[in-house]
C-alpha cells in the first residue's frame, strides 16, 4: 500500500515535530470533491490517542497502544475519501486531582502509590485522607462504587496540559492534518478531564456526576451531532478506560434507538488495555463490548471495512 511521503511508519510512537507543512500539501493534493451531500458519510471518533498513553515511556504506556496507533493512521490514509469527519478528544488533567497521589494521604502522611485502589470503607476509617475536599472525596467515592459499580484507582501523573503527554503522538497528528487539508475541513478538538474532583474517563460525561457541573455533566450536543452520521468510527485508548466508558456513554444515551446504536462501529485492532497484574481489565472490556454487541453495537477491525 502506497501511503503519503511524510509517512515513516518506523516513527509512530516517537517524539518529532509534526511536519503539518508537509502533511497539509500532500492532503491538498489528493483532490477531493467538496460534497455537501456526503458530510455525514462518516465520523472517526479518535479517543484521547496521546503521548502519555502510545508511547513506550508515556506515563501511563498502554501496551499495544503503538502498533494500534500505525493501524489507525493507515487506515485513515486508505479511507480518506470515506471518513467525513474526525472527532479527537484529548484528556487534560491538572497535577491535584481526586485520582492522583497528590489528594490522599495515609495515616502517616504518605501518598498513595499509583495503581493503589481507594475504597469508601478506608477513606471512612481514615486510612486514607483527603486534604482536598475531604466532605467531596468521602461522599464521591461512595458514590462511584454504588453508581459505577468501581473503585477509585489512582493513576501516574499523566496527559498533564503543558506537558508533552498532552499532545496527540505526532505521526497521527500528520495524519489528522492530511485528511483535513484532503476533505477541506476542520478537525473537533474535545477537551475533557479538567474538573479536579472527579474522574472523567468518557469523552461524554464524568462518573459521578457533582450539582456543580450542572447541565455540563453530560455532552448531549457532541452525542447528538455524532448521530447525524451514517457511521461511527471509533479508534484510541484506553479499550478498558476511556474508550469503554465512552462507548458506554453513548449506548446509554442511545438506548432504544437500534438506528443509531447500529451505527456505531468500534474499532478493535485499534485499541489495547491498560494493563494490570491483579485486575483482567481486558477481559472486562471484551465482556462488555461483547454485551454491547448483543443490543447492536459493531466490533470491527481496521481490514473489514
């Protein structure tokens, strides 16, 4: 397959500057039509597809997340002309927020290592405390084991805004700019994960849902522009995290309109797991996608379409 000059698919995965000088003239020379009739052909929902997530020594490295990232550039160098539109959410966290080390503190004044899982019972019984929101921290993590069905996990410092583990990995960012310039349109930038009290693995909505967001606790106009799509793609990382729960955003969101679910086709060579050595989150994201699939959902790969 013959893919744009700028490629290197040895450099996915790496740090460089993107040549959008490059990628912008390359995709202005491919020549398509503007059809007004065809702007809803097709949307690529690209999740949180970031530096701290694909690369090797990202702080949060997904394995897997490399290889999937190359799979989904050239499959958006062989769709071009098919994909209408991309969609990119990018998660953007603060330094202190209620799922980083800095929040908690053990009774002896220690911060909780990452991948430490905070319960409800132990923040009751002060073995774990919150300096911030204390009130908030309590009563969020009841709230996230009775209405998530989860626990508060605690991750590395990751995607930090300013950091360069915010940024889309560059060589899908080439590829991002090439189809724009190609399609003559703008890419969606969605930025999610900024409220310092709550977790916000969906690109759609939090998992708990604090009277402080009020109606932007819920993205109710992204979900109902995708709709308007006659196929959604979606690609990114993580399948277990944020990937999962966005699907999941929009299965909730959509349920009972069979039309719409049917639409929606996941990706799934385009996508890994974080990985953990005491809990299987592939195995409860595959279980999950598998249940959605019953009620319509398409599990697809990259060589199907």
């Amino acid at each position: 397959m013959s893919y744009p000059t700028f490629y290197d698919s040895a450099k996915v995965g790496t740090l460089f500057v993107p040549n959008v000088e490059s990628a912008t003239t390359a995709g202005s020379e491919v020549h398509l039509p503007v059809d007004e009739n065809n702007q809803y052909d097709a949307a690529l929902l690209l999740i949180d597809a970031q530096v701290d997530f694909i690369h090797e020594n990202g702080t949060l490295s997904v394995p897997g997340a490399v290889d999937d990232t190359r799979r989904t550039i050239e499959w958006l160098f062989d769709h071009v002309g098919d994909i209408s539109a991309i969609y990119a959410s990018l998660d953007s966290h603060l330094p202190n927020q209620i799922f980083s080390p800095s929040w908690w503190l053990d009774s002896e004044g220690n911060h909780p290592t990452p991948f430490t899982v905070i319960t409800h019972a132990q923040v009751q019984t002060g073995e774990w405390n919150a300096p911030y929101h204390p009130e908030w921290s309590l009563e969020y993590t009841e709230r996230l084991e009775e209405n998530a069905k989860k626990q508060l996990m605690i991750w590395p410092y990751h995607t930090l805004i300013g950091t360069v583990g915010h940024n889309i990995t560059p060589a899908l960012y080439e590829a991002v700019v090439y189809h724009s310039a190609a399609r003559q349109i703008i890419p969606h930038f969605i930025t999610k994960g900024t409220v310092p009290t709550v977790e916000h693995y969906s690109i759609f909505e939090p998992e708990v849902k604090p009277s402080m967001l009020g109606d932007d606790a819920l993205n109710s106009a992204l979900l109902d522009e995708l709709k308007l799509y006659d196929k959604i793609y979606v690609a990114g990382q993580a399948k277990s995290h944020c990937v999962l729960e966005s699907v999941t955003s929009m299965m909730r969101y959509f349920d009972g309109q069979p039309d719409i679910i049917g639409k929606i086709h996941v990706l799934t060579d385009t996508m890994s797991s974080v990985a953990n050595p005491e809990i299987d989150f592939d195995k409860l994201a595959n279980d999950t996608f598998s249940q959605f699939a019953e009620h319509g959902l398409q599990l697809t790969t990259t060589s199907e379409m």
